[in-house]
C-alpha cells in the first residue's frame, strides 16, 4: 500500500486513517475500497458487495472474522429492503435494468450457504 502511495506524494498513515475512518460502519465485513487520486487528494469511496449489504440489512452484531469461521447468517428481509439492496447494486450488476438486479439479490439469497433468510 506504501509503495503505491508515497510516489504520488501522499501519506500513507494519513490515507489509511482515512480508509479506516470510511469503513467503520462496515466492521467485520470485506469491503471493496475505492481509492481515487487527483491533484494529490485522495478520494476514498466504498464499494460492498450484494453479500455484505445483505449482511449490513440484517443487523447482525459486528464479529471478528479471525476468531469466528464459518458464521452462519440468519434474518429476515422485506421486499423493500431487496430494492434499496438492488438500487445500491445497480450499477455495478451484470443485468440491464432494475428487476434483473433484483433476481441477481434473490439469488444470492437462495443459494449462499452461509445466508439464511426469509422474505
């Protein structure tokens, strides 16, 4: 991380308090970190997964994945919880338009071994 940072002339203490500080409400889950530099500013964005924002509407207790393994996660959605997932997810899923997005998150409802929930 060092190494690619410190040639653009920032420092890496400082983009990795910012990291932190953006991903706090992501604790205990993988996180993509998007990371955009321009005139020696850097811009954090974060990118969850359609897993870790299914994770996040079940507002299960924060774990530390080092000591827990194989968590098993149970909980019930509404449907209009699966949209604002769906909404989130837009632009970033496969499908063209809003109800294919929708069937990509009830897919990974269905089939994710360690997601159990009821609609």
């Amino acid at each position: 991380f060092a190494p690619k940072i410190g040639p653009l002339g920032l420092s890496p203490k400082k983009v990795g308090d910012d990291i932190a500080k953006a991903t706090q409400d992501w604790k205990g889950l993988k996180v993509t970190v998007q990371l955009t530099i321009q005139n020696r500013q850097a811009k954090i964005s974060v990118l969850p997964s359609a897993a870790s924002l299914i994770i996040k509407y079940l507002k299960e207790p924060a774990r530390d994945r080092k000591k827990v393994k194989n968590i098993k996660h149970d909980g019930n959605l509404t449907l209009s919880e699966i949209l604002e997932i769906a909404r989130e997810m837009h632009g970033r899923s496969i499908s063209r338009n809003l109800p294919g997005t929708v069937k990509e998150i009830l897919g990974i409802l269905g089939f994710g071994r360690r997601l159990t929930t009821n609609l």
